[in-house]
C-alpha cells in the first residue's frame, strides 16, 4: 500500500464528524470524504496514517497538499493504493467537549473498555510538579469518595463522585464534586458544588459556591461548542465564594474577583477578565 488508513466503525449520528470511507471486498478505499453532511458508510478514519516514505515525499514535493485527510488521502484513492486497516479495540474522538468528556467518564466504567493500567501508559512521571513529584493520595477521615479516579497527590477532605482528578487536587471539608473533570492543583473550597464541569489547572473554587453544568440552553457565543451540559473554567481562574455559575457557561483563564459582576453567572453566559 502507498497509504493505510486506521478506520473502525462508529455510530452513524456521529460520522458526520470525521473522515468516512468506503471500501472494497479487499480492503482498498474506493470512496472518502471528509465530514459529510449525509455520510454514506460510518467506516471512520482515526487519524493515524501509514505512508510508503517515496509515496509521501512524493505528494508533498507534486501537490499543494496540506492536510491528509482533506487533500492527501482523496486524491490518492482511484490512482493509488490506499487501503483501510480495520480497527475494533478502544478508540474515541475527542474534538469536541461532549467527546471529551464522555471519554473521561469512561474511564470509570470497566465495560468501556478503556483500561490505561493494562496498557501500561504512564506519562509525565518525572516532569517536575507532575506525577512523579506528588505524595500519595490522602482521602480525611469521613470523606467519602465512589466511582472516581484520583491521582497522586489528591487530598479529599469532601465528597467525590463519578469525577476524575489529576495530580495536586484538593476538595476541602463539605465540598462537592460530581461528575466532572479536575486538572492538576485545583482548589475547591469548603461547601463548594460542582456538578458536570471542566477545571483546567490551578482553578480555585471558592467557599460555597456552586457550579452546576446541566443545562439545556447552549452557549450565547459560542453554542457550536457548548451546548451539552457542561460548564467551563480556564487556567488559574477564581470563582469567589458564594458564587453560582449555572450551565454551559465559559469562564476565562486569570478571572480574578473584580472580574465578576453580580452573585449568579446564569445559563450560557462567558465571562472575560477585564483585559480580554
């Protein structure tokens, strides 16, 4: 083959999201294309290319090719030999919030078939301040913490339930946390709520205050994206004590307290630090 494409089947309400492909009796790819509005196959590419080297230097010296599956793999099929490589272990897309999240929320479920352990991955183990830098896990007498993943240097002093937390979290005494996705060094401040969220690292939740991503009314700018019940907080963001942020809302990396306006950010609303 001059090119082998990783495909394996996926549900048909969401081939529209990646590149699709038809293929002989033989394996050969006699038919692509890319995020179609009305997919005629839901055999999808993964993303991962195998290229014959004189094949590929080919096509980027002869073309104005720049992407693979828009320009390289099109114009290979009907000329060249372009075969699908059948896949059916574990594989998920995650180029969108709802993807990602619900790829994180299977790594609670045995079924899925997402086991990081019996694959071995380890990341990150020595970069300083990462894995290999943390304590291990300290969950305080009368926390109680269920179908969660935790990892070094986790502190629980609350409840954790059906969430993933990385590396330096800690959920102080009678905080929440349900469903959700916690970066690294998060802080969630005694009383807090959170439900269906996204932290990005170093976020401090203040005292009390409740973040609850269910929602059914998207995002006011940015409703492509968020739409799905889940509310977003970027990079060393505080959110004060007491605060509600309703769903499908985005807050800013850096927000500081002079950056809010009111005690409720309601459903769909993005706040901005006051330079952006």
């Amino acid at each position: 083959a001059d090119v082998t494409v990783a495909m394996r089947e996926v549900p048909w309400d969401q081939a529209i999201h990646f590149g699709i492909g038809q293929k002989d009796e033989n394996g050969r790819v006699i038919h692509w294309e890319e995020k179609p509005k009305e997919p005629k196959s839901n055999l999808a590419s993964m993303g991962i290319y195998l290229f014959r080297t004189e094949y590929l230097l080919k096509v980027l010296t002869e073309t104005q090719a720049i992407d693979f599956g828009q320009h390289v793999v099109p114009q290979g099929i009907g000329q060249d030999r372009v075969y699908a490589y059948p896949f059916s272990g574990y594989w998920r897309d995650v180029g969108t919030l709802a993807f990602y999240f619900e790829a994180h929320q299977e790594l609670l479920d045995p079924s899925s078939g997402l086991n990081p352990e019996a694959w071995g991955i380890q990341t990150n183990l020595e970069v300083e301040g990462l894995k290999g830098d943390r304590p291990p896990i300290f969950i305080r007498q009368g926390a109680r913490v269920s179908r969660s993943f935790l990892s070094s240097g986790v502190v629980i002093e609350g409840r954790v339930e059906g969430s993933i937390l990385s590396p330096g979290v800690r959920v102080k005494r009678g905080a929440q946390v349900l469903n959700s996705i916690i970066l690294h060094d998060g802080e969630i401040g005694a009383g807090a709520v959170l439900n269906r969220v996204i932290l990005d690292k170093k976020v401090v939740i203040g005292e009390k205050a409740r973040v609850d991503g269910r929602s059914v009314v998207p995002n006011r700018e940015f409703p492509a994206h968020l739409s799905e019940g889940i509310t977003l907080i970027g990079k060393k963001a505080f959110v004060p004590p007491g605060l509600v942020v309703k769903g499908n809302c985005l807050l800013f990396p850096g927000l500081k307290g002079e950056d809010y306006s009111g005690a409720v950010i309601e459903e769909g609303l993005t706040v901005r630090t006051k330079e952006d």
